[in-house]
C-alpha cells in the first residue's frame, strides 16, 4: 500500500484506493492553476474594459484581479518562520 512507502501521505479516506487522481498535492496544483487562470482572465477583462472605456467593468474586474492577487499570495506564503512584520 501507499502507506507503506516511506515519505508517502496517508490516505485520508481508507475505504477508498489512492489514486493519482484523490492526492491531496494533485488537487493543489489544479487549484493554483485555475486560481492564475482566473487572475489572468480577470487581469485581462480589466484592461479590455478600461480601453473600451466602459468604467464600471473595468474597476470590478480590477478588483477581482485584486482578490484573486491576495488569494492566491496568502495560499502561497510558508506557513513558518519570520514574517517579516
């Protein structure tokens, strides 16, 4: 089994085989990229909006764009050691 391969995670559901698919590593890598999938697009959106002069749109996506930015620097800061401030 998978749990008794040195350095490997447990399984968090045992009833279930580990797959390639159930690793919880796998599901953070989809999420971080479909959260830069979502910056970009919204990034993208916003200049487009702004250039089309349509203000509104524009601003909410840029605040998207913000709340994808903080979201996702707060999933990829290290848990441990100095924060700095």
């Amino acid at each position: 089994m998978s749990a008794d391969i040195p350095g490997s995670t447990p399984n968090p559901h045992p009833h279930l085989p580990m797959s390639p698919e159930t690793r919880p590593d796998r599901l953070q890598s989809v999420g971080r990229f479909g959260l830069r999938a979502l910056r970009i697009a919204a990034s993208t959106l916003s200049i487009v909006e702004l250039l089309r002069s349509d203000w509104t749109g524009g601003i909410a996506s840029g605040l998207a764009w913000l709340l994808f930015l903080q979201v996702e620097r707060t999933i990829n800061r290290p848990s441990h050691g100095p924060t700095g401030t």
